[in-house]
C-alpha cells in the first residue's frame, strides 16, 4: 500500500464508501440497480502491435538477462541443429558396412563402380559414389560409436543451457510482472477519485489479478519458446540448404503458406480473447458486487434478476472462451497439414536425389529431421499465438489502467504552515462533478482554530464534497481553499491528509488485531499509547471483554465487534493519530442510541482543541456546534449557532421541526 493511500485510509477515509453518499456525484452503477442495466459496453479492438511493442519493453531493465536468454538459445539451437548433421555420418557408416559386406574384399571402390556400371546397375553405382566402401569390411561399429557419442553429448549440452535460458525466463518474466504490480500500486496512489466513481470495484480488482496472471502466464511460456523456435527455424533453414538447395527451396516454398493460414486465423481469433477478458471483467464485478451486497439483493428479492444476469454473463464468457481457444486451436492442425505436405516432397524428391548419386541416404535422412524441426517450431509459433494474443489483450487492459488520467501533480516546492492551529478557509470556491452541472458556487467561509462547524442539510446538498475538498480528494474548479494561510494546492496530499482525521459512517476495519486496528493511523507507537487511546474513546471497556483482549484478531470486515464497537475503534484511531483538523462524517447514524452517546463522548474528547467539521442528519448531535452551515444546492443559505438559528425560523428550523415531529411520532 502506498504511503498516500494508507495516509488516507489511516484516518478511516475510505475515499469511495465517504462520497457515495454525495448524490450530487456521478455515481458507478453498482448494487441491485446494476442488474437492471444492459451492461457495459464493449471495448474496442486491441492495438495488437503498440500493445506488444509495449509490453516487451517492460524487459529493458533486465538487458543482461534477456541478453543470456537470447545467447543460449542460440548456442542450444546450434548444438541441437548439429545434431541430424552428425547423426547422418552414422547413417553412412551403417549403410556403406552393410554395403561393403557383400562386395569381393580386396577390390578398391572404384572397381565395384565401374563393375555395377558395366552390368547396367547404375543407379546402385551412382549411390555408392557418395560412400566410403571397404569391400569385405562390415559395420565400423567403433566409428558408429563415437559419432553416437558426440551426437548425445551435443543433445546433452543443449538440454543443460536450455535449463539455465529457462531460470533466466523465469526470472526475466517475474521481474518485468513484478514491476508492473509496482507500477499499477503507484498508480492507485495517482489516480483521482473520479476514476474509481466510475470504475465497478470488480473490474478493476480483475484487471490487476486475473490479467496481470494471465499476462505472467503467457510471457513464461511464450518468451523463451518463441526465441528457441525463430532460432531453430534459422538454423535449420541454414542447414537445409548447406545439404540441398533444392529440398531447402521446397521446404521453405511452404513457409508463406504457413503464414498466411496462421495471420489468417489469428485475426479472426484476437477479437474473440477481446471479448473475452473483457467479459471476464464484467463478471468478476457482477460476482464481488453481488457477494458484498447479498443481503439487500434478497431483502429486495432481486435474486432472480442477479442469477439471470449471470448466466448471461456466464454465457457470454463461455461462447467468447469457447470461439477464441477453438479459432486460435485450428491453427495447430493447419500448419501440421502444411508440414505433412512438404514432408511427402522432401521424401519423394530427396530419394530421387539418393538414386541420381547427388546426396547420401545419410543426407535425405538429416534432411527429413531438419524438415520436421523446421515445422514443428513454425506450428509451435502459430499454436502458441492464442496465447500470446489473450496475454496482450490482457496487457492492454492493464495498460489502460496505467494511462489513466492522474489527478494533478504534488507542487515542486510544497509549501506548509509554519504553525497547524486549524485555521481554514474558502474562498469563493467552485466545483462540479459534471462540466454541465454546477454545484458549489462562489462558496467561502472561515473556520477558527478549535472550533466546531456542523454541516447540515438535505442529501445532496454538498455536505460530504465540501470536506472531500478539504481533504483535496477532488480539485476545485475555482477560488482557493486555505489552512492557517496556505493554499492547499501549495501543499503536498500526503502532509495536508496527514493532519486531519477522519471517522466515517462506514467503519474500515482490516484484517489484523484490535490494537493493529488502533495503531494503524499513527508511526511508532506504543501499547501503551494505543491503551491510553482507547480508554479516552471508551473501546477499552468491550475489549477487556474479549478473551484475547487487544490481541483478538479482526477479519477484513470486522465480524467479530458489533457495529458500534467498530465505530468506537475508528474513533480511537483518529484519537492516536492527534490530527489538527478532524472531520466525522454521519459518524454515528448507523448505531444504537447507547452506542451513540458513547460515541458521542468518545468524539467529544476527540474533538477538544482541535478544528472540527461535523455532518450530521441527527441534530440533536450538534446542537453545541460553534457554527452550523445549512447547505441546499451546494450553498450555504444558513450559518450560525443552534439557538440563533432556532429563532430564525429558517431551512435549519424546518429541519430541525420535521426530526423533532418525527420523533414525537415515534414514541406515541
């Protein structure tokens, strides 16, 4: 986790739940609403080349490991080449002893050429004038051994570097992976709220697990491969024609062939693992949104409407899987026909060659290897380009993560204030969501050091977006925001966020001890200080419950304390982090009205000596404010204490009537 964003959320600002409250905002279509929508549109056509122009970049810093990668695999290649070469020197040994056996001993080699000649057999004395006969000789088997010999320690070799090209891919790959995680953390920490209104949680959880994965996955396996295969299809050409240029040229006659059904059925493939990642991205959103809100999908009896929705989706997945591997699956078989097609040539045309005396049996026999070593890499790379497709595709919807646009750069010379009293200050300040859509309008107020402001008004008013200012989670449009004199925009994020303090209506708990809990919004603190913490915010009294006491250990969604207990433990973490400025956002809406007066303490002793802003639906919670701003549209139409605005007769009168009403009705 990046520093700014944990100097967020150390101050319980989780940033999407404390302005989804704001309706004023462009809001992400997400919950049981979302199962009503026709989904998300698809996404264009991928930029195969840039992509993947792109992503190979992501090897530079690692030149000295891609450099061994590619030097091994050219030495393997040229040891793995030798090898039929070789092997053929066994083959015409084998052939000129059996040979040789049967011939008169004693007789040179150019006499049993010219009596095949003169008996009319020439086609065996053509044969035999590319082999070294011994007449009455046998096999050499000593000779047979040692070209045997070498032939294995040439394939040993080759297997020995092709273990070490491997290790380097391996860490080639997961190198290159592991900087571009570390680039996609700091990018979260770039990005503005605005992306993540209007990105569905699912989707971008997707983008950086499955397709970072998918993505490692493809360049593991198609790195090394395809560098072995385009060497082995050089080598092998080089080879080929050293034996016959003739069979050399037929054998790469089927070479544009070959490329034609592969780029042919690789574009009619892309699309389709598009669609495919794509899709997988709308379903991962649709499960997480569904498991995270599976009780309002059955108080609402949407279940239908949700498992509708994902069998669409399902099948949606399912048909552009299905097409991608199938398409992409017959390119295998395409180039092993075309190979088929040049193996039948060679052998027919190399044994013509064998009997006209122009190549050994030795040479058609290499050359028949070196013709399937040539199609087997060129099937190779047509088969594995399914999988180099679905890892750009994937690289490309990271990529477009990571070229999302940044919220505005941190100033060259961040300024701060000498001494943070608390003192803040709008100035005609202007801001919207929307271009088209005006919201605050040449607002401004004063805040003094230690004093109380509640903010009160309808939803949609401009409550949440005037601390999500404050606390620069979105820029304004115009004027200026000051604290103790010193524009905001001046300072860095990461100092201003430092000093204040948030506790939300939405308790954030992670995964780890109640005293990890406390300790999370503040350096270098003590257990003491964390204790300390919690008795002033009333958490030690239900901790010294539990069994393991502060050591109790708290799922990521902190199933084990009660809702108020959670909230408590937010408040003690803003307690511990000292903050000069503290904003409680709907702190206490969501408890039990015991928990709530002791919530109330609880913030009460957080919010001495320090600048307070208060949004609260509850009234009766801030009656004791030092001001009271009453918004409605992104203004405030009402300021001042509660007595003075009682007697006003106002917007914060007739709010304050209608609770009192409504609570009159509920006790009768």
């Amino acid at each position: 986790m990046s520093e700014e964003t944990k100097t967020a959320v150390a101050h319980d600002a989780d940033e999407p739940a404390a302005v989804a409250r704001d309706k004023t905002r462009p809001q992400p279509v997400a919950g049981p609403g979302r199962m009503m929508s026709a989904g998300m549109p698809a996404e264009k056509p991928l930029d195969f080349k840039g992509s993947l122009a792109r992503l190979l970049r992501l090897l530079r810093p690692q030149r000295a490991a891609l450099t061994g990668v590619l030097v091994l695999g050219a030495i393997g290649v040229a040891l793995t080449v030798l090898g039929p070469k070789v092997l053929a020197r066994a083959t015409d040994l084998i052939f000129a002893g059996v040979s040789s056996r049967h011939l008169p001993a004693g007789a040179t080699k150019e006499q049993v050429i010219e009596g095949l000649r003169a008996r009319g057999e020439n086609t065996l004395a053509d044969m035999f004038t590319r082999v070294d006969l011994v007449p009455g000789h046998g096999v050499d088997f000593t000779a047979v051994g040692q070209v045997l010999m070498i032939v294995l320690a040439l394939y040993v070799f080759a297997a020995f570097l092709g273990v070490i090209q491997a290790r380097l891919t391996t860490n080639l790959v997961q190198g290159a992976v592991f900087r571009l995680r570390q680039d996609i953390e700091a990018k979260f920490a770039r990005l503005p709220l605005r992306y993540f209104d209007r990105q569905p949680r699912g989707e971008v959880l997707s983008r950086v697990t499955n397709d970072i994965d998918n993505l490692a996955q493809s360049l593991q396996q198609t790195l090394s491969q395809i560098v072995t295969s385009l060497f082995t299809v050089l080598g092998v050409l080089v080879m080929m024609f050293v034996i016959s240029p003739l069979l050399g040229a037929i054998v790469l006659l089927t070479v544009p062939l070959s490329v034609f059904v592969a780029a042919k059925i690789g574009k009619r493939a892309q699309p389709q693992f598009i669609r495919q990642w794509s899709t997988t991205g709308k379903l991962n959103a649709h499960i997480e949104e569904m498991y995270s809100g599976h009780s309002l999908v059955h108080v609402f009896g949407r279940r239908k409407e949700a498992e509708e929705l994902f069998r669409q989706q399902n099948e949606a997945l399912y048909e552009a899987s299905f097409k991608a591997s199938f398409i992409s699956g017959t390119i295998q078989p395409g180039m092993m026909f075309i190979g088929n097609l040049s193996y039948v040539l060679v052998a027919v045309v190399g044994a013509l060659r064998v009997a006209s005396g122009s190549l050994t049996l030795g040479d058609v026999q290499a050359f028949i290897q070196y013709s399937r070593q040539f199609s087997q890499p060129v099937t190779q790379i047509a088969s594995m380009a399914n999988l180099l497709q679905s890892g750009v595709a994937s690289a490309e919807r990271v990529f477009a993560l990571l070229d999302a646009k940044e919220q505005e750069p941190e100033p060259e010379q961040p300024r701060r204030p000498e001494v943070v009293r608390g003192k803040v200050e709008f100035e005609h300040v202007s801001f919207r969501y929307l271009k088209d859509t005006p919201l605050i309008e040449d607002l401004s107020l004063s805040v003094e050091p230690g004093s109380t402001v509640a903010i009160v008004g309808p939803t949609g008013a401009g409550k949440t977006t005037l601390v999500n200012l404050l606390m620069r989670f979105y820029e304004i449009d115009g004027g200026r925001i000051t604290l103790d004199g010193v524009d905001i925009k001046a300072m860095d994020r990461e100092e201003l966020r430092s000093k204040t303090g948030m506790v939300l209506q939405d308790a954030w708990l992670f995964g780890g001890t109640i005293a990890e809990n406390i300790a999370y919004g503040a350096d270098n603190v003590t257990r003491e200080q964390v204790i300390e913490a919690a008795k002033a915010t009333y958490v030690d009294r239900f901790v010294r419950t539990l069994p393991d006491g502060y050591d109790t250990v708290l799922d990521d969604e902190g199933g084990t304390v009660s809702t108020g207990e959670k909230q408590l433990i937010t408040v003690a973490r803003a307690f511990l982090a000292k903050p000069a400025i503290l904003i409680l956002d709907e702190a206490t809406s969501s408890v039990d009205t015991r928990t709530e007066v002791l919530i109330q303490h609880a913030m009460n002793s957080l919010r001495t000596g320090r600048t307070s802003f208060v949004i609260a639906h509850r009234l009766s919670t801030i009656r004791d404010a030092d001001v009271i701003l009453v918004m409605e549209n992104g203004n405030i139409v009402e300021q001042g204490n509660h007595e003075t605005l009682i007697n006003a007769g106002g917007a914060y009168s007739r709010l304050y009537a209608a609770q009192f009403a409504e609570a009159m009705a509920e006790t009768e």
